[in-house]
C-alpha cells in the first residue's frame, strides 16, 4: 500500500542536511517542532539478532541500570513508569534558521548513545539534550546517521550512569498487539507523554513528501498503530504490553492525515527496532556507505529552489529538477557554492563527478564527504554557459 503524507505535516523539516544551507524563516524565531513523518527501509532481523549484536554497547544489563521490564500484561501508565527514565528530550538548534525544534531519543548505554529520528536532528548547529531519567541536559554530538532511513545516533557529553532503555525483538510484534507510544509530544519537556494504541498493520510501505523541502522518499518495514502520536514524538519509543521498547515513534498522524487508496486515514508509523539497530551498528562501527554519513556534515552552502516556493523562497534542503539539473534559489555568503561563483537561477547539473537532476542526488552524492574534502561541481548559468569548479567543502549542519 502506498500513502503519500500531507506536506503540512507537523513542523516541517529537511530529508537531507549533508551539503545545504538552510534559509531563515520570517522573523521573530520561534521553536517549531520537526515533522513526524520520515523514513525506513531496512529489513528487519531474524528473532534476537539485534539484541545481542550492537558491538557489545548495547548489553544494558552490564552497564548502568536498565529500565525494567516485566513478564506480565501492564497498564499504560506502569509502561510509562518504567519507560520514561530510558527516554531524552532532544532539542535541536539551527544557527542559520535562528529556530528551534524538540523531538525525542532512546537511551542505548549508560554514557550516553542515544537513538533518534534523522528528522529530528536535521540541519541542526547544536543540540541539547535532557535526561529523563535524572534531569540533567548534556550537550550532544552527531555520531553518524542515515538519512534515507531516517536513523541518528547522538552521543551526549560527559554522560555516565544514564538508565537505558529495554529493548525487545520487533519481529516478534503482531497485527491487533497493544503499543503505547512515549515522547516529547509538542515538545513540552518533561514528563512524557502517553498515547496507547494497537498494532493496525506491519511491514507498510508509505511516500513521505516534503512540501518544504520538495523531497520524497519511499518507506518500508514500518510498524503502522493507532497510537495517537504528536509532533515532537519523533525518535520516542513505540512500546509493546511488556514495557519493551519495539520501534521508533517516526509518522506523526494526529491531525496529519495520509491518502490511502480507500481515502483519507489517520494512522501512525514506527521504524522497527530491529531495523533502527542494525543501522545504528553500522554507525558504531564506523563505516560509511550510500546511506549512512558517519561524523561531521560536510557542507556546500545551496540553497535549492522549493517546487511550492519558486525562486526567492528557500527550501532548506529541498529543490526542483526539470530533469536536466537542479535549480539553485541562492547560495550562503561564504560558503563554498557561493565562493565557486553559484548564483540564485543557476542549474546545477553535476556534483562529484555524476550527473544530478533531484534534490535527492546531490544528497546521495554528498553523503560519502566530509568536511575538507574536494568535489567536483558543474552547473550552467542563466545565460545557458556552462561552468565546473572544484571546491573544498566546509563544516556543516549536523545533517
């Protein structure tokens, strides 16, 4: 079944930060909470296989202290009483916007790996991050992520004794199983917040559009609820009967709808834990692929022209390509487009040596950099020359 997500969705945010600028919005600043609906893919694992295999920084019960768990049917509110220590309240900050947005984490170890949305840190200058479990905010570092499947992992500055999350084995969920979802719904801090629900369908495929940044994606594997699930929930835990963290409260629905074929439904999407795991492994580990950037953004300082907004509004990470190119609607002072000669109506046609026509595959091209690496960048300008300069790309947004 394919879904495509009203744009409006809450909040609003960019798929992709590696290599973008992000425009400021109309003054004064405001916090403005990421949009819940984003990405997953992966397949999930066989039966235990997450659990045990994190590199070894998952095994909660050596370090620090877990949060419990129990053998027996719980109430919303016992989940909750259990859950809430292993969750963090994740406030991302963008420099460049001057804007703020909230969404929420899962806690992995004890010195502070946390497990979020992308969304949720995308194109973010700086993050804080508070504790539920003590209280305590801790300055967060990207430690890599994966845009494409809307997986980051964070690590928290100085952290030690965190409790950590228990985590379950999404294969094992069901259609018509009890979920309670947990987060920062509106990002209000504090207590989280409680939505109860039932697993409606498993395995979904859904397009998620971005009227802001005028990308899509296609997602599957996810775990489709009831589950009343708000703004600021992004990266909160998706919980079964037993008070065992099963997926990653991802879509937003309430009062964001998404076109089915039989017509308009409010629904909710998680990414399975088994899924998010294995990503955050290959994050732990290090190791780069199409997906997965590990470390600093490296930055290219375009701003893409919005399918909705035309020239003169930016879209953050988004674009449009007539096929030939991808427009540019400005470029940040400074930066390396703009030091390269870019200009706003220019058509990027190539980065990196490959042809690109989307938003989408400047993206892809830009995630295996980082800052101080070189890439090749040709583009024709309004008058139809045609330019290729080769720039050296900066530090950049978180992602």
């Amino acid at each position: 079944m394919s879904q495509t997500h009203d744009p409006s969705g809450p909040g609003g945010y960019g798929y992709y930060g590696a290599g973008f600028a992000s425009a400021p919005p109309p003054p004064p600043p405001r916090p403005s909470h990421k949009r819940g609906l984003i990405i997953t893919g992966a397949v999930a694992l066989a039966a235990g296989a997450a659990m045990g295999g994190l590199i070894g920084s998952l095994d909660h019960t050596a370090a620090g202290i877990a949060t419990a768990t129990s053998k027996t049917v719980l109430s919303a509110s016992q989940i909750a009483e259990r859950v809430d220590p292993g969750l963090v309240d994740v406030v991302s900050t963008d420099g460049d916007q001057q804007a703020t947005s909230a969404g929420t984490g899962i806690v992995l170890t004890s010195n502070g790996e946390v497990l979020t949305n992308n969304h949720v840190i995308n194109g973010a200058t700086s993050i804080k991050v508070t504790d539920v479990g003590n209280g305590r905010t801790y300055t967060a570092t990207v430690v890599g992520y994966d845009a494409s499947h809307d997986v980051a992992v964070l690590q928290l500055q100085n952290a030690s004794g965190l409790t950590v999350a228990s985590l379950g084995d999404s294969a094992t969920v069901k259609t018509g199983d009890n979920v309670v979802a947990l987060g920062n719904a509106g990002g209000k801090g504090g207590t989280p917040s409680v939505a109860a629900g039932t697993v409606t369908a498993l395995d979904q495929s859904i397009t998620a559009s971005d009227d802001l940044s005028g990308t899509s994606e296609q997602l599957t594997g996810l775990i489709q609820t009831n589950a009343d699930i708000q703004p600021g929930d992004s990266g909160g835990s998706l919980v079964n009967a037993y008070g065992q963290v099963i997926g990653i409260d991802t879509a937003a629905s309430s009062g964001y709808q998404f076109q089915t074929q039989s017509g308009q439904a409010t629904q909710a999407y998680a990414i399975p834990i088994n899924d998010a795991l294995t990503i955050a492994k290959q994050i732990e580990a290090g190791t780069t692929s199409a997906d997965v950037h590990i470390g600093a953004t490296a930055f290219l300082g375009v701003q893409i022209q919005s399918a909705s907004q035309g020239l003169g509004g930016f879209g953050g990470f988004g674009g449009q390509g007539d096929g030939s190119g991808v427009t540019v609607a400005g470029t940040l002072s400074g930066s390396p487009a703009a030091n390269a000669g870019l200009t706003q109506g220019d058509e990027i046609t190539a980065l990196g040596g490959q042809s690109v026509s989307t938003p989408e595959d400047i993206s892809h091209v830009l995630v295996k950099y980082h800052p101080g690496d070189s890439i090749s960048i040709s583009w024709l300008d309004q008058s139809g020359q045609s330019h290729t300069a080769t720039v050296t790309l900066t530090s950049g947004p978180a992602a």
